[in-house]
C-alpha cells in the first residue's frame, strides 16, 4: 500500500476548460514530482448519460492529447474501459450495496428530478467510482465537497466487503485537497465552467481571438466608481471570477481601475497560459505515436496494479 499514490479521473463529457486546467490538470502536474500518480480517462462514467458514440471517441482522443500536452506522461495516463478491473469490480461491489444507499445520492435525486426515467448506470455510478478508488489501495483520497458522499459510499463499501468476506480493501481517509482555482462561468458567474459548451466556458484548445471575444463578453456589473475593480462573491460575482482567473495565470490587477483594462489583462493571462498547451496538443495531434504510446504503456501498468486485486476481491468473495 502506497501512501504516497495519487488516483484523479477525469470524464470525458465535453472540451475540457480554463476550469479543469487551473482546477485540476495543473495541479495534477505540480503532484507528479512527489508522488506516483494515475491519471485516467474515465469513459465508462460519460456512458451514464445519453452521448454520441462517435463524438465520445474523440473527445476521450483530444483529452489524452490535452493530458500529454500539460505534462502529465510522467505519470501513469490510463483510459478507463482499457482496464478490465474497473467494470468487473463494480460487479462484485453490487453485490454489497443496497438500493437504497445508492437512491440516497444527492448526485442521482439531482440528475433525475424532473425527468421520467435515468439510466440504471446513473443510480449505480457511485459503485463504479468506489471500484475506481479501491482497484489502487490508496490509503488517502483528496475529495471536493461534491463527491464528498461518494467517498463515504466507497468507505462503507469497503469496510461492509472486508467485515463480510475478508480484509481485501484498504479504507480510504477522505482528505480536503488544496484550495485550488475555482473559475466560474464568465457568462453566469454563479455558476462552475462547464464542460459543455456555453458562451461563458473558455476551452482549453481555444485560440486567443476566441478567448479575447469570450473575456470581452464576460458578465460584470453597473458599478463605475473609483473602486469598481475589486472582489466582492456576493455583491460583484463576474468581477471577482475575473480577478481569480487574472491571479490564478499569473497577472495582477494592481493599477486597474476600469473593467475594460481588467478584461484586456485577463484576456491576456489566459492566453499567455493556454497557448503553450495548445501549440503543444497541435503537434501531438499531428502526430499521434507519442500519446498513443503514453496511453498504451499507462493502461498497461494500470492493468497490472489492479489484477491482483480484483483477483482477490473475486477468491474472497467465492469466484
């Protein structure tokens, strides 16, 4: 068991954003120096709604590229649906949960109020995540708010598992990660950037004139008095999103006054950020040998960390 493993898998359910750079593919990079990561493309969870199969294929494409072009082939890049042991431990752990936790999930009532009918994958997705966690025995999960009942599910799964059938699991620890960058929707600052595409959500591959025209767009308020330019959630949500991405890429507001001057200092710390990421998934694209072989050698050993422990997941259980 290796406390100093590190486990973050991101969906493939649209572009990737200014969001998931700052918030998480960054500081994924920053935790490769001090720990040994797996970095995974978790496919199978974007199944969980209804999706273009075609435009699914590509987009776990562009993110795998996206992933190597921030860094993150020092690491152990792995595609989700390539690693048999996530989906066949998902099955045993069905075994051991119960409908009713699973109609607890605050994600699940969310995703199906108002909706005639989900997709079972939908009600079962937090045992797949449980699977996810479990297959890598980490004894430590950094986890947000959101997923925060998840983790509790995946720890009473694990704990029920061992108590029932024998010490198979490591009990995960739920550890509150660093304050990462929290970039909101330039349209509606109230909301997260999504990964679906809006006027406000700021691509990672975008190229400057499209982020020069998503910044000049971006929501902010009537105020124009001497102080306008200054953080306030409540009272100025767009200005302050625009004050934290302008710090999280590395500018500084100091001597702004007006929103135009914050606007064009945004503008340009996003793209000063973004286009080496961009130039670089260009040429990976253009070229697709080295991501493939990242990919390959990563779902390879992703492969050979979980079969053992599937393996003893299924003889405890009586497989």
């Amino acid at each position: 068991m290796d406390r100093s493993r590190r486990l973050s898998l991101l969906t493939p359910s649209g572009r990737l954003t200014l969001g998931n750079y700052l918030g998480a593919l960054r500081p994924m990079a920053e935790q490769q120096a001090r720990a040994d990561c797996f970095y995974g493309i978790s496919d199978l969870h974007a199944l969980t709604v209804a999706h273009d199969p075609a435009t699914l294929r590509a987009t776990v494409a562009e993110q795998a590229a996206v992933m190597v072009a921030v860094g993150l082939d020092r690491s152990t890049v792995f595609v989700q649906s390539r690693v048999p042991a996530h989906a066949r431990l998902a099955q045993l752990l069905e075994c051991v949960v119960t409908t009713g936790e699973l109609g607890r999930m605050i994600q699940f009532r969310t995703k199906g109020r108002g909706v005639a009918s989900t997709r079972t994958s939908l009600l079962t997705y937090p045992v797949l995540m449980a699977a996810d966690i479990l297959l890598y025995r980490a004894e430590q999960v950094p986890v947000g708010e959101d997923q925060r009942q998840h983790v509790e599910l995946t720890r009473d799964l694990a704990a029920r598992f061992n108590a029932t059938y024998g010490p198979v699991f490591t009990v995960p620890e739920m550890t509150t990660p660093p304050v990462g960058a929290r970039v909101m929707d330039l349209a509606d600052p109230t909301t997260k950037m999504s990964k679906s595409s809006t006027p406000g959500s700021i691509g990672i591959l975008d190229d400057p004139d499209t982020i020069r025209r998503k910044v000049a767009r971006a929501v902010t308020d009537s105020d124009v008095g001497p102080d306008a330019v200054r953080p306030d959630r409540d009272a100025k949500p767009g200005i302050t999103n625009l004050l934290d991405v302008l710090a999280a890429c590395g500018g500084s507001a100091a001597g702004i006054t007006t929103y135009g001057a914050l606007k064009a200092a945004v503008t340009d710390a996003v793209v000063a950020e973004l286009e080496p990421v961009r130039r670089r998934c260009a040429e990976l694209v253009a070229d697709r040998t080295h991501v493939s072989d990242v990919v390959d050698r990563g779902t390879a050993r992703a492969c050979a960390v979980t079969e053992p422990v599937l393996a003893a997941a299924a003889a405890a259980i009586g497989l």
